[in-house]
C-alpha cells in the first residue's frame, strides 16, 4: 500500500492511497469464508454454500466493507505517525473516479484533508491579564437578604389595588355584550386570576386603578393583550383558535385582592433560609450571607477571567488562515438536514470557535492539564450546586449532590460538557500561576457592565 500527502498551501491537505490485491485480498477471503460458514440459502445445509455463489452475491459489498476498514486503519496510522493536525475527518476528493469492485484490481482513492494552521501560543509572567474580585460589601449582602424576604414571603388580604405593589386581583369574568349587558349562556370564569400591571396596553391596564373589593370592571381582553391569543385564551378558558373572534368587552367583579409582603428579616427567617437555630442573629445572619456569595462570586470572577484570557490569546496568536472551503464542505455534509443557508450563516462563528479550541489545546498542554474522573465528577457536582442555588436550595448536602451528579453522568450526552467544563475548570487555575494578574477590585455592578462588554 502506498500513502501520499501533498499540502502545498500547509492548510488543505491532499492524501492519496493505493492499494494493491495483496494489501485487501487476505481479509477479504477471510470475511468471505466467515460469512459462508453463517450463509443460509435453499437448496444448501448451512456452511456448505458453494464459495463461488458467496463471491457472486457478496463480494463486491464485502471487499467495499474490508478496503474502508483497511483505509480507516491505514490513514489514521499514517495521520498519526506523521504529526499531521488535521481538523474532522478526510472526505473523498470531488475528482475521485470510480473504482470497480467487482475486479481483483489496484484501487486508488483521494481524500481532501482540512490541515489546522501552524502556531505556537504560550504565556508567561510577561503576560498581563486583569483579574476582577467582586467584593461583598453591604448593598450586595442587602439584595441577597431582600432575595430571602421575597422567597419566604407570603400574601396579605386588602381592600384596594394597588399596582406598584403587584397585587394579585381574583374574580367573576361574564362577557358582555354590545350595550353591556351580560350574555347569557356566555363565557363564565369564576375566580379568574388577574394580574393588571402586566396589561401591556396603558388605556385598559388604566381601568384596574384604584379599584376596590367587589368593584365591577368592564374591559376588552383581545384589546388588553394584542397579539397574545395565548394569555387570553388561558384567561378566559376557550381555545386558542376561538380568541380571535373574541372582540367584545367583558365584565370582571373583584372578590379578592392580595398583596405579595416580604418576610421580616428576623429568627424565623434566619431559620427557614439555613436552618433552626442555625443563625441566632441578624449580625450573624449577614456574616452567613456574606460567607456564601463568596463562591459563586469566585466562579463568576473565574468565569470572566477565562473570557479575558480567550481574547487576549487570540490577540497575541493574530489571524490564521483556515481551509475554509473545505471546512465548509465538512460543515454542510454534517448538517445536510439544516436549511441551505446554515453554513453561511453559521461559519464565521464556527471557525473563532475552532481557533479558540485550537489555542486551548496548547494552553492545556503547556500547563501539562490531565483530566481525571474526579475532575468531570466535581465539574458535574458544581452544575448541580448552581442548578440548586437558582431555586433557593443553597445549602444541598455534599452526599445528595455527589448522587445528583453520578446520575448526571450516566447520560452519555452530558458527560461531553462535563468534561470541557473540568478542563475550563483546571485551565482558568493554571494561568493563574503563569501569567501576572492585574487584580482590580469591584462592585458587582461594575462587574457586570465589565462582563457585557
């Protein structure tokens, strides 16, 4: 068998394999008599098949089978001993001829091979990156104890509505019709939820102001929610495709009014937020507050540092030049079941993420960053402790997370992610020690307007 490869350009590669009889026939005959001693056809004992009816009816598919998986093996090889970065797989040349299965012949056969271009990126203390440490002072402690009221808070019965202070409003809904009358025998809801402050149209959400226990209010839903059939439909409890023929107005006699009210900041809030008796003070209560931002800030701090780190290396690394089109054939043949302009739309996007992965790669190495179970484990164990936090669970213990996230991983799927997330994770720690951090200590809303830029 012989492998040529040509890559004049240094960044689209052009391999040739040609392979004689002597290269495929021995697996050949293998796979043919291993298939005879399986073959079952009338007329003949199972194994006994003659050979040269086995050759007739399958060879040609079996030597397709044999040679693709002596190409597969012997290309890799090839791409392997000789330290070719290539980017996806080889695909067949568009001037590649047909080959002749059903001849004992030489075959040759071309591929295009997308070759990744040639760089060196590495970072030292010359290098200088900003480092942002969020501090923790009183506003940022006071918004995550106003978090805390507004999740153990509860609703209050009032005689008024008022909308700055989101009242819930519950009610009879009668439709009515042309001169305010009520149909009979016409839509009916009973204890209908209404939320007025989201009335999108000022004139109808002007209408709820001020109203008062057992007020009646004649409004037109299809006029309060332009084009949101959805809402009115669920409002009024009819189909979707009946909203649209729904134009008249609709009475709404207020038997209730709620007003959401934050929980005090006292002992049974410290209890119900980390458990009884856990916090026996307010002073304590923030220390514990303070305490616990400390992670997610150092994550979200981690989190930008990595961004700043990407921009700065693909500065420091320039342009490459790509395979582009190529690449784009690559592109296209993966998601032939997008729409026709996908790649197009989705290239230059493709290829800033495959020169960051490209970067990474020699970050990782230089760091000499090896992945372990525990590394994908713990970045799994971090996912599930956010995911927690999101829904007010802050204080999930070690045991249930570590089953959580074994769980997590038994999905082939999420272990991928995972996996990017453990190197993002090791990454960010390495180039702290080799690069100089510039520290600049800010607030969280500073951080923020920092992190959108």
């Amino acid at each position: 068998m012989k492998i040529e490869f040509q890559s004049p350009d240094k960044v689209n590669g052009l391999m040739t394999v040609t392979m004689e009889p002597a290269d495929y026939q021995e697996q050949v005959n293998k796979a043919l008599k291993d298939l005879r001693k399986k073959a079952n056809m009338p007329g003949f004992r199972p194994g006994n098949v003659p050979m040269g009816l086995i050759k007739r009816q399958y060879g040609a598919s079996v030597k397709m089978d044999e040679i693709n998986k002596i190409l597969g093996r012997e290309m890799y090889k090839y791409i392997t001993d000789n330290d070719i970065k290539m980017l996806g797989e080889p695909m067949a040349n568009e001037a590649q001829t047909p080959q002749d299965m059903e001849k004992d012949d030489t075959y040759t056969f071309v591929f295009d091979v997308a070759v990744a271009p040639e760089f060196e990126i590495k970072l030292d203390k010359k290098d200088k990156i900003n480092f942002y440490e969020i501090k923790i002072d009183d506003e940022l402690i006071d918004k995550q104890i106003d978090m805390y009221a507004s999740r153990n808070g509860h609703y209050d019965k009032v005689e008024t509505y008022e909308p700055e202070l989101r009242d819930m409003l519950k009610g009879d809904i009668r439709q009515l019709d042309a001169e305010g009358n009520t149909v009979e025998g016409g839509i009916t809801v009973e204890s209908a939820v209404m939320m007025p402050q989201f009335i999108k149209v000022e004139e109808q959400k002007a209408l709820f102001d001020g109203a008062k226990l057992g007020d009646i209010i004649t409004f037109n839903p299809k006029k309060a929610y332009p084009d949101n059939d959805g809402e009115i439909a669920s409002l009024l409890k009819v189909k979707r495709e009946e909203v649209a023929e729904l134009t008249c107005d609709f009475s709404y006699q207020i038997t209730e009014i709620s007003r959401f009210v934050k929980a005090d900041v006292n002992q049974e809030l410290f209890d119900n937020v980390y458990g009884q008796g856990a916090v026996a003070d307010e002073k304590a209560f923030r220390e514990r507050v303070a305490d616990e931002l400390k992670a997610p800030l150092a994550s979200n701090a981690d989190f930008q540092l990595l961004q700043d780190i990407r921009r700065y290396s693909e500065e420091k690394v320039g342009e490459l030049t790509f395979p582009e089109e190529l690449l784009k054939r690559v592109m296209k043949r993966n998601n032939e079941d997008k729409a026709d302009d996908y790649v197009d739309k989705n290239f230059d996007a493709s290829i800033r993420e495959l020169k960051w992965h490209l970067i990474k790669e020699q970050l990782v190495s230089q760091a000499g960053i090896k992945i372990e179970d525990d590394d994908v484990k713990n970045a799994a164990k971090e996912a599930a402790r956010v995911q927690f936090a999101q829904y007010g669970m802050n204080n999930v213990p070690e045991e249930y997370l570590d089953n959580y996230a074994t769980e997590m991983l038994k999905k082939r799927e999420n272990v991928d992610g995972f996996v990017d997330r453990a190197i993002d994770a090791r990454l960010t720690q390495a180039v702290k020690d080799m690069v100089t951090l510039v520290k600049k200590t800010v607030t969280l809303d500073e951080f923020n307007k920092l992190a959108g830029e």
